[in-house]
C-alpha cells in the first residue's frame, strides 16, 4: 500500500484481524497495522492532534453512523451541540471499510439523517442486506424518497412528544408535529416497521395516557413505543429547570399509559432511567439502553441486588436521580 506522509486525523477500523488504517481528509487506505497491534480488535480508534482515542461507534456488535450534526429541529432536550465535523466523512469511510461479518445491527443517527439524504442513501447502500438497520430520525422530513425504504432488516425511530401538536412542537423547538404524523401514515401503509420514541420531561409528563390512546386509535400500526429518561447534556442541561420531572411524580401517568398500550397489544419499552426508579409492575418492560461510555451508578447502588439488570443512569443525570434511587427497594422485587 502507499505509505502517505501526512499526520492526523487517522481511522482506524476493525477488519480482519487487524485494522485498516484511514485518511480523515484523503480516504485512503495505509498498512499501519505495525503501528498499533494492540488495538482492540472491537472497538474503532480515532488518532487526531496526536492523540489516540476510542470512538464510541463500535460497542460490542452494534455500530453507530451519524452522517451529520445537522438538525432543522431544536428540541430542548437535545443532549448534542449542533455544528458542522467531519463525522459524516468518518462515518462513510467506516462504513466503506468495516467488516460486516461481525456486526449485527447499524444505528443510523445526528443530528437529523434525512437532511443529507445523498450522504445517507450513500452509507445505507454499504450495509448489508441481512443487518438491521435503525434510522434515528424525527420524521419531519423526504421519508419516501428514499431508495431503500423496502429493505428487509429496517427500523425507523421516531420521536413523539405528545398527542397535542402545541406541546409536541413546543418541545421539538419546530412546528413539525402533522409533518411526523403525516410520514407516519406513510410509513405504516408502505409496511414499514416503526418505534415510537417519547422522552418524558415537565412539558408531556401528563399528557403520556391520553398519548397511549392517540396512538392505538391513530397509529395501530406501529411495533413498538419507547418511553425514555433525559439524558441532560448540551441543549438538555440548559433547559433542565423546563424539562426535569422526577421519577415519582410521572409514573402514575407512565403506569395509565403502559398498560393502555401494552393491553390494546402494542409494545413498551421503558430506556434510560434507572431501574429502581420504576414501579414493580413496569419492570418487566425495561431495557438497559445507556451506553457504557455514557452510564454512572451511584455509590449507594453498590449493594442492590438488581444492578446486573439495571442500565444505571447518565453521568449527566445523575446528581438529579439521586433524590430518587432507592437501592434497598431495588434489592427485591
């Protein structure tokens, strides 16, 4: 191979064996697999200013693509800082070089995917056909011009705030709540399979059983809907005192919803909140979903005897789950 000259930023990316070294800037490919024979064959490093870090794109078998940070939303609880990187570039030559053997499923995330539809069709393409493939996207945006909307192994996550178009476009920071609602429609008719996403917060927290009814009798068709805690990063932390309700004031509602949802035969899963902090009846439908990298537990957890089964909290979040973990509660069903 050509040996290149230039310095940083490098990717390195697991395949094989070993690792394909990337250009950043140049996109090619360089044998530097000598340089750094230590590299965890699982994970993606990024060398950059001299310093060499794992990427949070690869974790276990599951990788993250994000074509780009920007958004035409600006939800108040968003945990990024929008801003122009070369993340898109890194994401594509990632997905150009990867060994696919080993991945199970692809996240595809942003910032909004769909406002660059030709980066994103582009990334899609390289995927495999038997991988599944999760589309993070607020669904405000050209959902069905898209060349593989029928691909087998396709997932689309789309948030919904609330069953009232004010407090839902309050939250996304964008008047796009009959946009979302009319690509919904679309999506379902077209066979399409579909997650819900509703992040709890002070705005919808009372709004979550009339939303469980909104969405049997609107949208019967979708697979699954995901209530979610804050992550309270970025736009997040700034809207804090507007958005932080605790655990134990919404889950009466939570509770309402969850089994209107679940008993008209659509599924729940509740993300990114501590386990301790549910009531017992709603514990069978939660999923540890916080990343490693991003996941904390308090120093009290250390004796619950539930913490194998419990994502813990954001780092972010933590200081505002203190008032709520009750460990000893946790320690048994």
């Amino acid at each position: 191979m050509t040996e290149m000259h230039h310095e940083e930023p490098l990717l390195y990316v697991p395949h094989g064996d070993g690792h394909l070294c990337l250009s950043v800037n140049e996109g090619l490919k360089t044998d530097r697999r000598g340089d750094y024979r230590w590299l965890d064959p699982g994970k993606i490093y990024l060398l950059d200013n001299g310093r060499l870090e794992e990427t949070t794109m690869l974790e276990g078998d599951c990788l993250t693509l994000i074509p780009t940070l920007s958004c035409n939303e600006g939800c108040l609880m968003c945990p990024q800082r929008k801003g122009e990187t070369d993340i898109g570039r890194r994401s594509m030559l990632v997905a150009q070089a990867i060994d696919f053997s080993r991945i199970r499923q692809v996240y595809i995330t942003g910032g909004e995917p769909y406002t660059d539809p030709a980066l994103l069709e582009a990334i899609v393409a390289l995927i495999p056909s038997d991988i599944e493939v999760s589309i993070l996207t607020n669904g405000t945006l050209d959902l069905l011009g898209s060349s593989f909307l029928l691909r087998e192994c396709l997932r689309f996550c789309i948030p919904l705030y609330a069953s009232i178009s004010d407090i839902h476009d309050r939250i996304a920071g964008y008047r796009g709540f009959y946009r979302t609602i009319t690509n919904l429609f679309h999506l379902g008719n077209n066979g399409a399979i579909i997650e819900l996403r509703n992040v709890i917060t002070k705005e919808n927290y009372k709004n979550m059983p009339l939303y469980a009814h909104y969405v049997y009798n609107n949208l019967p068709f979708v697979a699954n809907v995901a209530f979610m805690g804050i992550e309270l990063m970025a736009e997040a932390k700034d809207n804090t005192d507007d958005l932080w309700i605790e655990p134990g004031e919404y889950s009466p509602f939570l509770i309402e919803a969850v089994s209107y949802l679940t008993g008209s035969g659509i599924h729940c899963d509740l993300f990114n909140m501590p386990l301790c902090t549910l009531p017992p009846e709603l514990r069978q439908f939660y999923v540890a979903s916080i990343s490693p990298w991003k996941r904390s537990y308090s120093a009290a957890c250390g004796g619950c005897g539930l913490k194998a089964r419990c994502g813990g909290m954001f780092f972010s979040s933590m200081r505002s789950y203190e008032r709520s973990i009750s460990p000893s509660i946790a320690s048994g069903e």
